[in-house]
C-alpha cells in the first residue's frame, strides 16, 4: 500500500491497537523500498499527494522524461521536477515528525538510535513533556518533574503515546522558529509567512505588513482551500451522475443483445436442419460485436473510475491537512494542494460517448429457402438527446387537430433512423384520469415521427414521449387544451 500524505486514519488504527508503535512503524516505510523515512530517506509529496522517499525518486526521476516524475503508483500522474532536483519537491512534515517518535522509541537500549540530548549521558529517550515539546532519558524526566519552574508539565512515558499526542508533537513541532526558537504565532499575509514574536517586531513591524494571528492565518488558507475543493466536489458529482448515465447504457446494450441472441436461436430452431450454418454465423457476429462493445465501455469507465479517484483521493487529503489546523504544514502544500484543486474543479471534456448500437434480430420470410431467416438491425439513438417539438406538445384546442415532431438523434446530436426504435406517447389528464387522449404516430422512415391528438376536453394534460422506452430530452410537458371560442395566448 503506498503511503499519502494523510495519516489520521493512520493514528487512529494506532490508538485501537496494542502494538502502537509496531502499527506505525509499517505505516512510515517508502513503498518503493520498503525502507524507513529517515534525514537521509527524507518523504516527499508528489502531485498526487503519494509520499515516497527521496533516494527512490531520484531513481525514478531517471527512468522518466527530464523534468518530470510519473507517479510509480498506478495514477501515474505526472509531478513537475525543476532542474532535475527530487529536493525541490515538497517533504511531508507531518510524516518526518511521526518518524522522530517512533525513533525515541526505537532508540531505547540502542547505541545508534536518537539518545538524550538535554543531559552529558546521552541515554535512551523515554519519556515526552507536551509543555516544552521535547523528549528526555529517564533521568531528566525526574528532574523536569521535580524542578520548580517546570511543575505542571505533562510528562508522558513514550511507549505509551496515543494518537492525540502525536498529533500534538506533530504539530509542535512544525510550528517553531528555526531562527529564534520561539512559536510561531503570527502570520505576514504578504510575505506568506509563519512568524515567531520577534520576527514579528523585529523584521515585519513597520514594514506595512499584514500580520495576523496564526489561528487568522489557518481559518484565512482553510477558507480558500475549501472553496475549491467545493468546486472540485461538484465536478465529481457530476462525473458521477455521467458514470451512471454509463452504466446504464451499458446495461442496455447488453440486454439488447441478449435478447437479439436469444430470437435468433428461436427463429433458427423452426427450420434447425437446413439453417445450423445460418445460427452459427449470427451468433459468432453477435459474440463479436458483445466483446467489441464491452471493450469500449471499459475504456470508458476505466477513465471515469479514474478521474474520480482523482477528485476523491485530493478532496480527501485536503480536508485532513485543513482538519489538522497546521498553517506550516498548510502553507508548505497549499500552492500544490490548489493547483491540484484547480485541475480538478475544471469541468472534465468527458471522452466522446460511443455510438451505442443496439440489435435485434428480425426474421425474413424463409418459404422458399431463398433468403437467410433473418437480419440483424441496430440502432444508433440516443433517447436523451431525442426531441419533441411543435405547438401541438404544449398548446390544444378542444376538439381540434394537433400535432407535434418527435425526432430520433445520435450521441453526437444528429437525426438517425432505425425500424427497431420504438416511439411512445401518452397524453394524460392532470386532474381527471378517464379524459385521457389517444394519440396517432406516424413514421415518416427518416428518423422523424408526426404524432397527432384530437382533444375532446378541455384541461392541463401530461405529455410523456419515449422511444425505446426512455424519456426524451425535456419529457414529460405540460400540455394545456383550451375551449373553442377562447384565443390562447402563449406564456
């Protein structure tokens, strides 16, 4: 399993488990060689938001093109690398600190593991205090406990750390100066920037500089953030409502060859002796064109589960980062983690949608043995790009003739025939169930239908129209029958 840049559910599996630190320590290994993250095995953030270490993408790097890593996970997204330098990518803090836990732990009893760096001993880390955010040998916990101007601190023994502190070490961690050695507790908007005390009035104050409170700073980025993840979300609602759409097609062609194999064998089996070769041949056809098709939705949905995994895994990964409440380790993906968004939110060129053929098997007149006993006829319509227009859809007057088009298109929006589309239209009455009008379809044999009704009543009405028995585009309308006598005015 690779590992993402996300580990709250990570922490959570270690709080539920007796083996804490054996649960982690799977969990904090490159995927590529299944090696710790260390100083020297640093992590780094791809694209993607896939983590692995950097000995192992400057590998990689080298079997792709200049420039650019292709994800050695199966999303294969490519991650910009400029001047070849894996070090310019973004390391995972949050990793690189659950990495410096688990070494406390690992080193003790250890001679080339993290020891005490508080006292001249140099003995084996046990214990951490969250007030200073350090971890101390046995001795110097004693003598933190006893000492006068750190009564108060929490002081915990590592090995029996919980999910919550580290967390909290995490996130102490992060969130120091590396000049001053001081918290940061501000934030330059312009200089995009995480300050301590004294680089706030040190170096910013003056300066006609935006500096807000560090907690400002977090909700400022959280906002900004999850507009676009937003956005992102709701393409990926509707790469999912064009999945279903999908699917279901699918589902439909399939059906329609099934029963296409399944009348052709009904047919073959009145006339067995002299047609076997004419069976066989169909349904080899068939066969053929069943696999050719379902190779062509798998491509599709292929893409589609794809970019949805994409939306999904980035949405998520955001909003563990945003939940964190970490402005160091928000700032250090935030260009990484909006230009992704940004990516995502744009509304997807979905592949084009295939030409759907649907058959059916018609039988010919096989008296005289002269012709094969049936042909195959497809049909290339899309019900829900299909039209119905004309005054007739939505205006009628009592007791006279009205009409309307129904016109049969392609996926690419264009008017197609087939004697196998079935139109259907039912005219009923909003308020009064037995007035219900019958309607008269006519096919002109060129992909257009002329459907004509001769109201008897006057009332608002239902138009539902089919063909093959899904709606059209716009269907069901709202027809209104006026009395003669009465001039209808339109809205």
């Amino acid at each position: 399993m690779l590992l993402l840049l996300n580990v709250t559910p990570l922490l959570e599996i270690m709080a539920q488990s007796k083996g804490f630190f054996d649960d982690i320590k799977k969990e904090i290994e490159c995927s590529l060689c299944e090696e710790q993250f260390s100083e020297i095995k640093e992590p780094k953030i791809l694209d993607c938001f896939h983590t692995f270490c950097k000995p192992c993408l400057k590998n990689w790097l080298q079997k792709n093109r200049e420039g650019v890593i292709s994800c050695p996970n199966r999303c294969h997204k490519i991650t910009k690398c400029p001047d070849n330098n894996v070090d310019r990518l973004q390391p995972n803090f949050h990793l690189k600190h659950i990495v410096e836990i688990v070494e406390a732990y690992s080193g003790q009893g250890q001679e080339d593991t993290a020891h005490c760096g508080n006292c001249d001993e140099g003995k084996p880390l046990k214990y951490y205090c969250s007030d200073c955010n350090c971890f101390l040998c046995e001795d110097c916990a004693g003598l933190h406990k006893n000492w006068k101007d750190f009564r108060g601190h929490h002081v915990k023994e590592i090995r029996n750390f919980e999910s919550s502190d580290a967390q909290d070490y995490a996130r102490r961690a992060a969130n120091v100066c590396n000049q001053h050695n001081d918290e940061l507790r501000f934030y330059c908007e312009q200089c995009v920037v995480c300050l301590c005390r004294d680089c706030a009035f040190l170096e910013h104050r003056g300066v006609d500089h935006d500096i807000i409170s560090i907690d400002q700073g977090v909700d400022k980025k959280k906002s900004e953030i999850e507009t676009k993840m937003l956005r992102a979300q709701a393409n990926g609602l509707r790469l999912k409502n064009h999945k279903e759409d999908v699917e279901k097609r699918k589902q439909k062609v399939n059906n329609s060859t099934d029963e296409a194999i399944n009348e052709v064998h009904r047919v073959t089996e009145h006339c067995i002796l002299l047609m076997r070769q004419h069976e066989a041949s169909v349904t080899e056809k068939l066969a053929k064109d069943k696999v050719a098709i379902q190779d062509a939705f798998a491509i599709q949905l292929s893409g589609l589960d794809g970019k949805q995994a994409e939306i999904e895994s980035s949405v998520t990964f955001s909003k563990e980062i945003l939940d964190r409440r970490n402005l160091p380790e928000i700032l250090n993906v935030k260009e990484m983690i909006e230009q992704r968004l940004e990516e995502l939110s744009t509304t997807f060129k979905f592949m084009p949608t295939l030409d759907y053929s649907e058959v059916k098997y018609i039988p010919n007149d096989v008296s005289f043995l002269r012709d094969a006993p049936g042909k195959l006829a497809t049909s290339k319509t899309e019900p829900s790009l299909s039209l119905a227009e004309g005054k007739g859809l939505t205006e009628g007057l009592q007791g006279e003739d009205c009409t309307f088009t129904v016109i049969t298109n392609d996926s690419g929006g264009r008017t197609t025939y087939s004697e196998i589309d079935k139109v259907g239209v039912e005219i009923k009455s909003v308020s009064q169930g037995t007035h219900d009008i019958i309607p008269v379809i006519k096919d002109s044999k060129n992909g257009r239908y002329t459907v004509s009704y001769r109201p008897s009543t006057a009332g608002e009405f239902t138009v539902s129209v089919k063909v093959t028995g899904t709606s059209v585009l716009g269907s069901p309308f709202i027809l209104t029958v006026k009395r003669l006598g009465i001039t209808y005015k339109s809205k």
